[in-house]
C-alpha cells in the first residue's frame, strides 16, 4: 500500500457538512438572542409608557385635567405629537419605537409592534 499525500474528495466533503452544521447552529443561536433583546426591549419600553401613564393620572387627573383618551387604533406615541403632547410630553423622554394601544385613561395598555 502507498500512503498518499493530500485531502481526498470524501474528506473535505466531511469536513464542509461539518462546518455547514456548526454555522447553522449560530445562525439559529443568534436569531434567538436577537427575538430575546427585541423582546426585553418591547417590556422596558412598555414599562416607561406604563409610568408616564400612571404619572399623568396621578399629577394631572387627580387635579381635574381630563384622562388620556383611548386608543383604538395602534400608534406611535411621540412626544411630538400635539394630540399626546398634553398627556406625554412630560413623563416621556423620547418617542416610543413601538405601536400601542390602550383603553380610556390609559388602562389596558398593550403592544401593537413595530
């Protein structure tokens, strides 16, 4: 028998499959560590909306300023906004990335998406 120098066909085949698998498996971890920052970023803003909401009852309404109407339709809450500049302006500082909505006053408030 000789002893032949060099990668034979089946080898490097071996060898691709297997780096194949190994890129798959980090693509599918990256994807997943992507949903799971998207998703604590959705809460920490929703939170931050939740409290300027409650803020506004709790400075405002309880001084007799009129509750925050619904919101029906999802809607980017910026501070911008003259419509919801009365109610956000103060308690947000910045716009929201996200869609909500939320029932009169502000109860019920729940993400719509991007």
């Amino acid at each position: 028998m000789s002893f032949e120098q060099g990668v034979a066909g089946v080898e490097l085949l071996i060898v691709l499959a297997t780096l194949g698998v190994l890129i798959g498996i980090v693509a599918m971890s990256l994807d997943d560590m992507e949903r799971c920052a998207r998703n604590r970023e959705i809460s920490a803003e929703m939170r931050a909306l939740q409290v300027a909401i409650d803020m506004y009852n709790t400075r405002n309404q309880a001084h007799g300023a009129p509750p925050i109407p619904a919101q029906k339709t999802p809607v980017v809450v910026s501070t911008d906004d003259p419509l919801a500049a009365p109610y956000f302006q103060r308690y947000l500082s910045r716009s929201t990335k996200f869609r909500y909505t939320w029932e009169a006053g502000g109860a019920r408030l729940q993400v719509a998406g991007p």
